[in-house]
C-alpha cells in the first residue's frame, strides 16, 4: 500500500517535470520560429495577444488529450477537411519559417544573382511542399 | 564669411567598369555656393583593375580631398559616412538554364524534406488515429484529412511569406525580404569595415 503508494508519487513528480520541460520547449519553439507575431501582423490583432496565449495552451493541452485517449465522436467528413485543412496552414508556416530561418533565400539571391527571379523560387518550394505531401499521401504510403 | 557645403553619401552606388568616380556618383551635396556645378564634377578616385568588385570611399577621404581643392568652403556631413562602390562589369541577365536549375532543386528538396518530415513525425499514424478519433471508423488512408492538410501546406506558406506570384496581400514587407535586407546590411557592415583603406591597422611608414 504504501509502496504504491510512494510509486504513484513518484509517477506523478516524472509526469510533471517531463510535462514541464516538453512545454517550455514546445512554447520556446514556437516563439522562436516567430509565427504567432506574423499571424498577429496579419490580421492586425496586436490587442489580442493574450488570447492568442492562450489558444496555445489550450491547444497543447487538447492534442495532449487526444493523444492519450481512445474514445471517438462520429463526426461527419467536413470536420476532418476543416481539421486537415487548419492542420496544413499552420504546418506550412511553420516549414516557411524553417526554411527563412536557415537563410536559403539570401543566399542564393546573392550568390548565385537570381535577385529578379526570387518569387518564381518561392513558387518553387510552395508547389514542392503541395506536390510532396499528395504524392506521399496518395501513392507512396500505399 | 566662409560657404557650407551639406554633403549627403550615397550608403550604394553601382558604377559600371573601370570609370573616374565624381562626388555626384557616390554624394548629394546642397550649397549656395556658386561652386556647385564644379564640385559635382570634381573626380575623387580613379576605379583600377585591383579594385576588383568592391571599393569604400570614406567621407573622410572625401572631405579631406575636397578641403585641399577648396579651402574657403566648409563641409558638412550629414548621412551614412562612407559609400560602397559596388564594380560590376555589366548587367546580365542569370540563364534561364541556372534559373530552372535552381527551381528545380528547390522543387525536389522541399518536397523530399516534407515527406521526411512526415515520417519524422509519424504523421500517417498520428492522422489515422485522428480519423478513427472524429468518426469513428478505422481508415488506412485518412485522404479527407490529408489532401486538405496538403493544400493547407500551400496556403500556410504563402500566409507566412505573403506573396502570391506578384501580387502580396499587404503592403507590409514580408519576413522573407526583411531578411534579405539583414542579410544586404550585414554584408555592407562587414566590406565597409574591412575594405576601407582608412581601418587598416598596418604601421603608416
């Protein structure tokens, strides 16, 4: 009893610090790759920044949830469009961010002088990620 | 009562081969002075082979220069305190064989580096899981959730760099050119600092 008792103290203190430092991590990331600044420069909402916090809290703590529960909830096929939809535009910020912050693109406006040429670029890696991800949906995966 | 020169460098210039450089190329000068016309056309440096691309004319130079030929005037400084003079031997156009190379590249190594990044992640599981989550049906290939996700890979991206083709959403710069500027900047600091002659820290004999 009391054995159980210190290894559910023990599980409960793993569980916390693991939570902990996977959720500094995860928000340090984030800010890192400076998406929520650019959302917000967007749709002009500077105000509503600590709402947008907190959407990322609770976000976090949902897909914790869904992660680690087996229930379902028969929703029709709109919901999963919607979902996979929001799912890709966040996911490709998130890559543009990448690719930004590893400094390709001045790189090879300088280097290469294709200065004239750098949306066409742009186009390039947009129809890569597109192209990509339905060809592995599609075909490669089956 | 002695005349005043505004002398405002230019922070770029691009000159075209080997060619005399005069104040109006690389500065904007404002005076009442009479002299104006002829200080326009004063040749402050002779661009020579070992030049090679880059040459810093530093407003020091310029005013001491300037000083030496005009000694009733006085100069004043105002903006950046030295010029970059960028040589370029003429404009041509990148081949449209680089450009397609390069498009191409990038073409195939986002599409790679996305589906890696995929199977990184185990995104087919996590989206399988989802499926079964949402309607309750167990399903091998989510596509209702994957092709949108796709085209949401799409849109996320031109959100994040606001451009689409030519046309951009707003008129604010987008991340990507004000990393490109940065980027301009940085190396303007560096050439400004270690191509001019004047920071040269080797004895005078």
């Amino acid at each position: 009893m009391i054995i159980n008792l210190f290894i559910n103290f023990i599980e409960i203190i793993i569980g916390l610090a693991g939570g902990l430092a996977v959720g500094c991590g995860f928000v340090a990331f984030l800010t890192v790759l400076g998406i929520i600044p650019r959302l917000i420069q967007l749709s002009k909402s500077q105000s509503l920044l600590r709402v947008y916090g907190a959407c990322v809290i609770a976000g976090s703590i949902f897909g914790t949830y869904i992660s680690f529960t087996n229930i379902t909830w028969s929703q029709p096929i709109f919901v999963l469009v919607l979902w996979g939809g929001l799912h890709g535009i966040f996911n490709g910020m998130l890559a543009a961010a990448l690719t930004e912050v590893l400094n390709v693109f001045p790189l090879l406006s300088k280097r290469i002088g294709l200065e004239g040429h750098l949306l066409w670029l742009l186009m390039a890696i947009f129809f890569g990620k597109i192209a990509g991800s339905l060809f592995q949906w599609m075909y490669f995966v089956k | 009562m002695s005349e005043i020169v505004y002398l405002r460098m230019k922070r770029n210039v691009e000159m075209i081969g080997l060619q005399a450089v005069q104040l109006r190329h690389i500065a904007l000068i404002s005076t009442p002075s009479q002299f104006k016309r002829e200080l326009e056309k004063t040749t402050l440096y002779r661009i020579s082979k070992e030049d090679r691309n880059i040459v810093i004319i530093d407003s020091f130079l310029v005013i001491d220069h300037l000083n030496s030929l005009y000694p009733g005037i006085e100069f004043q400084l105002i903006g950046p305190s030295q010029t970059i003079i960028r040589i370029t031997k003429r404009k041509k156009a990148p081949s449209i064989l680089i450009v397609s190379f390069v498009w191409l590249l990038l073409f195939i190594g986002t599409a790679m580096t996305i589906m890696n990044f995929h199977y990184d992640v185990s995104m087919q599981e996590v989206q399988q899981k989802l499926h079964y989550l949402l309607t309750g049906e167990q399903e091998e290939y989510p596509l209702w959730i994957q092709i949108p996700y796709s085209f949401g890979l799409g849109i996320g991206m031109l959100l994040f760099f606001n451009h689409w083709f030519k046309k951009r959403f707003n008129e604010e710069p987008s991340p990507l050119e004000v990393e490109i500027f940065n980027y301009q900047q940085d190396l303007d600091q560096y050439v400004s600092y270690y191509e001019n002659k004047l920071n040269d820290n080797k004895p005078i004999h």
